[in-house]
C-alpha cells in the first residue's frame, strides 16, 4: 500500500538522521551562563521584568508578553541576573536579553506534583499555556494559546500533530517521540480537550518507523481516539500545508491557516510542553536539541535550558573533528547559518548544526531546466521570480505569489545553476513590502 | 573562517557541468556508431565539430572574460552538430556550423540559458539552406556497401523523391525502396526471415542506414536516452508526446502522400528512418530551448510532433525534424508565458 504524502513538488534530500537518532535524550548539565533572549517567538518581544542583580527563581517570570502575539520567558535556573544586554540570536534578530548566572545549589523539587487536567476547563488551560509561555516548537514558534484560542462559530474538523521532522541531520522530534509517548500523547489529549476535534491525527514519516510503532502501542494501552498515520518521505512535509495535505487531503489557500481548513497543526515537542506546563504547571524554559552535523566528535540529543550557548553545547558533543564550514541553528534546508559561538538557542532551536565544506560549484546562469518548477510545493516559478527580484522588478514579483513563498528551500536545492533562489526571494519580500 | 548565507545549507549536488557531460556521454554511444558505420571519416566530422564549437566557445570568452568552456555546454553543441552531419560532408560546413551555433545562436542572445533556439540545430539549418546540396548527400554504412564511401540518398528522401514524382499509387515506402534497388543487411534480412519484421526497419533500428553521423543508430541513442531518464536529467513529457503524436499522426494520415488512404501510414519506418529519434531524445530536450513547466513540455511535444509529421508527409523537404524543433523554440516563450503550475490551494477543498 502506498503511504500517502503530498503531491505537488517536494524533494527528497538525504535524511542524515543516522548521525543521532540512536543516542538518547541526555539531559545538559546547567552551564555557567545564560542569555535569554526576550524574542524567542513569532511576534512582539516580551518586556523585560528584570535588573541586574535581582534574584531568580527556576520557573520564574523574566519577561511578559507584550502583545497579543507575544509570549513569557521564564528562567531556566535559580540564580542571579548579572546584566541586561542586547543579543543577536542565529536568525539575526538583535533584541534585549536577560544574561542569568545561575546558582551552584539548584532547587530540583519544583514540578513533580501532577495536576488532573480534566477537571480543568478549556479556558483555564489555555490560561495555563499562556502563563507558561508555550510556543510552536516546529520552527515558526507562534505562541501555542494564540493558535488555539477557537473563535466562536469556528469548528476543528482535524487536530493534526505534526512528527514529521522532515528536515535532514534533526532528531530530536524522533527522540522524543521514542522516550516520551505517554506524556505526548497526554498532550495531545489536553489539545482535545481544549479544541474538541471531530479527529486526532499523528502524520509521522516513515523512516522513524519504531516512533510510529510506540505510538501505536501506547495509543492501544490508553486507548485514545487518536490515530497515528505514517507519511511516505518527502520535504517539505513538516509544513502544516503539506502535512494537511497528506494527512486530510484539504488544501490552504494563499494567506490563509489551517485553522480556514477547519484543522489545527500542532508539534509533538509542543504537546510534549503542553503537557508539562499543564500537567505539572512547568513553563517552557528547557527544549529539546540535536547537536549534530559531520564536523561534530559525537552528535547527540540533549534537553538543554533556553540562553544556553551553543560553545557550550558543542564541548559537551565533544567539540568540533574538523573545522566546519557552517554552523546552522535548526536544519540544513530552512535553518539560519551564523559565526557566533557565544549565540544562545531559543524555543525555536531544533537542533545545532556543524557542516564541512561540501564539494563548491560554480555558479551558471538559469538553464530554465524547470527543476525548481518542478520541486515548489507551492507552484510557484522560482526561475521566473528570480529574474524578476535580480532585475529589481519587486512589484511583479509580489503579483507572481512571491509572498506564497515559505522558503523551504526546495527550488536552491535542485537548481543545477546553483542559483541563490531563496536568498534572492528573502530580498524581494523585504524590498517588495516596502514599497 | 565560518561561512554565513541564506538556508538552504544543503544541496542536492547536481550542477550545470554535472548534466552536460552526462548528456554528452549518454550521446557518445550513439557517435561510437557513427564512427564504426561510416569510418573515420565520421570521426573527423565529429572532433572538428566539437573542436570548433569549443573554440569559439573559448574565443568569445576571452573577449567577454569570462571562462565557460568548463560547463560544458559548448561541448554538448559541438557533439550534436557533429551527430546531424552527413559522414561525406565537406569539412568547412561543420566549422561554419559550428561557429554560427556557439557564436550567433547562442552567444549574441546572451550566452547559456539565454538563446531562444537550440544552437545545434540552428546551425545545422543555417548550413543546410547554405549548402543544401552537400548536406543531402550521404553515403552507405559499412553494412550496406562492399566498398567505402558509396554515395546514396536516405530512405526518406528515396521515398520523397519516388512520391514527387507521382508513380507510386498504392505503394508502400518498403515497395517503394525495394523498387529503387535498396538493400538491406545480410544480418537484417536474416532477423527478418526468423521474426516476420520488415528488414528495412531492422536496418534502420540497428544503425544500417544512410543518414548523420549520430542519428543512425536508434538502438543506441535510446540506450543513451534511457540512461538520463534514470539520471533524471529528461523527463519521458517531450519525447514520449513528440513520438506519441507523430506515430498517431502518422498512422491515420501518412499513407495518404502514397495514395494509401487514411489508417495506413507506416508508423515504425517513418519513426526509425531520419533524425526523429534523436531529436525527440536529445535535441528537443534542450532544457534552455524547451518550456520550464511539464504542462508546457506536453504541448511542446505535440507540436513538435504535429510539425515533424506535418512537413515530412505533405512538405517538400524528406526531413524535418530539426525545423519543427526550431518552430516549436520560437514558441516556447508564449506557453510559458501562459502555462503556470497551479497554485497550492487554488484547488477547492474537498
């Protein structure tokens, strides 16, 4: 039987998964600093609650969301704060931070104490979620309350859980999935209970089929109306419009959510810290992250606090084999390159990657091979808004769908020209807003 | 020192130069052929064209600085203006050939990816409405002639010429050639007795045939055609609608000419006789010449295959299919001004 997946482009990238998908979740040792940054989500940045000096609490609110699409950050540690200052993250956001020392005694008996979430009331667990500063962990980190508050007249059809991972080198979604089926799936069930979805589905790629197998088998043991759907493998079917497309056959049209397809898309790292904050009434502060790529001495998967800096997380995977040419927070495809060891993760920190100098080619001109035509899921003409942007040409980019465009990289990586496709799209959507 | 760019970080490592040596080798067996067909003749008609083409390529780097010989596009041309020369061809023809590709089809249009015809082919025409007469005389393959380099008219224009002339009511292009004293391989007529198929066309399938250096041999340029399928470097939208819609067209018009009537056109002698094969496999293919998406791809093999059928049955030249590919390039801006994909979402629901 075919697996089912989306139809309209897609590329099938080498998976790398093997690097880390044997080494368990370990957890990270408290490193001597942190630095936390206030815009860890899609949105405005939290305010500062903090001045140097002040004492902390682990769990304790250091920044408030500021707005509706905004979400709290909360520290990792007790300790002291030493300094306010600015930080420029991997995806280069510069924006206030709150650098945390962190006592050398850590009060480890906080969030042990387990909470019966069905005799919360919806409202009171989207208060919870919000109080506890959850965000999308897939990548775009949309603060979770937001994406869940239902407007009155709206109905959830599909609660899709998204455990696709289907950047290449990531495993910390699989790990997770491996180690913690029970607390997902209960997280999954506090989403239900909150949305009240006519279905659940896990959409999961088939090359993690012992996640899908322990799923499955915790789902019989509980006996939960949720349904785990393996995906055949193809990028980029993390996205919530492939993965709608795959899992329920129902298209989003451009601008707009799922939620316009009568389906909600959540992460299993999300339901993993739903179920905390709601569970345990523990906020996001720690996620879970690969430390990986060929230049790493051994790749692995740690849960690691937020403001940890990646130096720190790259001596603790044995430090680099050899220099690499990159280093990209999230996954190769759709991850941020940066040069800063001292740069902090974020919620949004799939995972730390170290990648060599792969094999350079030169650049040609656009052969129109159509190869990118053919790998947009979107149907888009790459080629075609290419020559537009380098021509300057921004206003017929944007009537081409250029705002359609989610950079997810699959036109850049199929281009035999070795063309700056994304880049150039990145510009044209800058340059095609401001006018 | 940490490189810093835009994602995506990854790459699936295909290249321009990557694809054109694999065409050029997915070629090379068909060429191998020629040389063993025609002699070594042949073989000089193909490194003059391929050196010319380089040249100039070189040439004209120099004066624009710029070096483009490693991606090996001029290669490409320099192989396929070879494949489409008579074994006999003065050697000159080749050269202006040559540099009228590289130089005038491709280089005044802006150079790779920018010309809007397949330069092989537009050299080929320029020198075949040049010097028509020279590029029409062929000579037998090895298999066909006791002795070298017997000159003889390719089976399509034998049939062309028998058909002008108005004496062939009723008769088929096998009676046809038959008539006019065309042999066939001792190997052939020797199949064709086991299996029942027609030795001509066995010929012509083989590579016993009189014809371009690169165009003989059918067997080999779908062995070399089936390797940059695999490679994923063609896609079967152009050659399977070319072949498709000319074999279709062929089979309910082509006898007509012959005074056959509707349904009797010979569909596998037409497709294995002339460049058909290669051009459906290797010149119609050109990724910068042919429509970017696959719904335009579609529509440039039909008409492709409609032209190609269109002026060998009822136009006065026995072969076309080089022209119909030119017409077909000047048409490929236009579908794909107006040939989009579809947009994700624009599908209603479900």
């Amino acid at each position: 039987m075919g697996l089912a997946t989306f139809r309209k482009g897609g590329v099938h990238p080498s998976d790398m998964k093997y690097l880390s998908n044997k080494q368990p979740i370990e957890r990270f040792p408290i490193p001597e600093e942190l630095v936390i940054s206030m815009s860890q989500h899609l949105g405005a940045p939290a305010t500062v609650l903090k001045a140097p000096g002040d004492h902390v609490s682990r769990g304790e609110r250091i920044g408030q969301a500021s707005g509706f699409i905004s979400a709290d950050v909360h520290s990792p540690v007790d300790g002291t704060v030493t300094e306010i200052r600015k930080v420029t993250m991997a995806n280069s956001v510069c924006c206030d931070a709150v650098v945390i020392k962190p006592d050398e005694v850590q009060n480890d008996k906080l969030y042990t104490k387990k909470i019966d979430y069905n005799s919360l009331s919806s409202e009171q667990i989207l208060a919870e979620i919000k109080d506890k500063g959850i965000v999308g962990l897939g990548g775009a980190t949309f603060p979770a309350h937001v994406k869940m508050t239902i407007s009155p007249g709206r109905r959830v059809d599909n609660l899709v859980i998204n455990g696709v991972e289907c950047e290449p080198y990531l495993t910390a979604d699989h790990r997770l999935m491996l180690e913690h089926p029970m607390e997902i799936l209960e997280g999954i069930m506090v989403c239900r209970k909150v949305l009240d979805p006519a279905n659940t589905i896990i959409g999961i790629e088939a090359n993690k089929g012992d996640a899908i197998e322990t799923l499955r088998a915790a789902i019989e043991k509980r006996g939960y109306p949720i349904k785990v759907m393996p995906l055949k493998m193809k990028y980029p079917q993390g996205d919530e419009k492939q993965l709608l497309k795959a899992t329920t056959n129902r298209e989003i049209p451009s601008g707009k959510l799922p939620l316009d397809v009568g389906a909600v898309v959540v992460n299993v790292g999300t339901t993993y810290a739903i179920f905390n904050a709601v569970v345990y009434g523990k906020p996001l502060f720690e996620r879970v992250v690969t430390i990986t790529g060929e230049c790493i001495a051994k790749p692995c998967n740690v849960i690691a606090p937020i403001g940890t800096k990646v130096s720190d997380l790259v001596a603790y995977a044995g430090g680099f084999t050899t220099e690499p040419d990159k280093l990209v927070s999230g996954g190769p495809m759709m991850g941020f390159s940066f040069f800063d060891m001292d740069t902090p993760i974020a919620k949004g920190t799939s995972g730390i990657l170290a990648i060599p100098d792969k094999k350079s080619y030169r650049q040609t001109a656009c052969l129109s091979c159509g190869s990118c035509v053919a790998a947009c899921p979107l149907g888009l003409q790459p080629t075609r808004l290419y020559a537009l942007i380098t021509n300057g040409r921004y206003e017929e980019a944007m009537k081409n769908n250029l705002m359609d465009c989610k950079e997810c990289g699959c036109c850049s990586f199929s281009c035999p020209a070795h063309l700056d496709l994304v880049h150039a799209f990145k510009t044209g959507k800058k340059m095609g807003r401001k006018k | 020192m940490r490189r810093v760019s835009s994602s995506p970080h990854f790459h699936s490592g295909v290249s321009t130069s990557n694809i054109m040596f694999s065409v050029a080798a997915a070629m090379t067996p068909a060429c191998i052929w020629g040389v063993y067909a025609f002699g070594l003749r042949a073989l000089l008609v193909l490194v003059i064209s391929i050196a010319s083409c380089l040249l100039t390529e070189y040439l004209l780097g120099l004066i624009s600085k710029e070096n483009t010989l490693w991606d090996g596009s001029a290669l490409v041309t320099g192989m396929l203006v070879g494949m489409n020369m008579s074994p006999s061809i003065p050697l000159f023809i080749p050269v202006i050939a040559s540099v009228f590709a590289i130089a005038v089809a491709k280089w005044t249009f802006g150079g790779l990816g920018a010309n809007w015809a397949n330069p092989a082919i537009a050299g080929r025409a320029f020198v075949f409405f040049s010097f028509s007469s020279a590029m029409s005389s062929f000579t037998l393959p090895r298999a066909l002639s006791a002795v070298d380099v017997v000159s003889s008219a390719t089976p399509l224009s034998m049939v062309k010429t028998a058909v002008a002339g108005g004496e062939v009511a009723g008769m088929t292009s096998t009676q046809i050639l038959a008539q006019n004293g065309y042999m066939a391989s001792d190997l052939a007529t020797k199949i064709a007795k086991a299996t029942g198929f027609n030795a001509y066309n066995i010929d012509a399938f083989i590579g016993n045939i009189p014809g371009c250096i690169g165009e003989v041999s059918k067997i080999l340029i779908i062995v070399g055609a089936i390797y940059l399928f695999c490679r994923k470097i063609i896609t079967w939208h152009i050659p399977l609608t070319y072949l498709g819609v000319y074999a279709l067209l062929t089979w309910i018009f082509g006898g007509i000419p012959n005074g056959l009537g509707f349904f009797r056109g010979e569909v596998m002698a037409n497709m294995l006789r002339g460049g058909l094969i290669l051009g459906a496999f290797f010149m119609a293919t050109d990724m910068v010449t042919c429509p970017i998406t696959h719904k335009g791809m579609v529509i440039f093999g039909i008409g492709c295959g409609f032209f190609t059928f269109l002026f060998r049955s009822f136009g006065s030249l026995p072969e076309s299919t080089s022209v119909a590919i030119l017409l077909m390039n000047i048409v490929t801006p236009t579908i794909d001004r107006f040939v989009k994909p579809k947009r994700f979402g624009e599908e209603v629901a479900k």
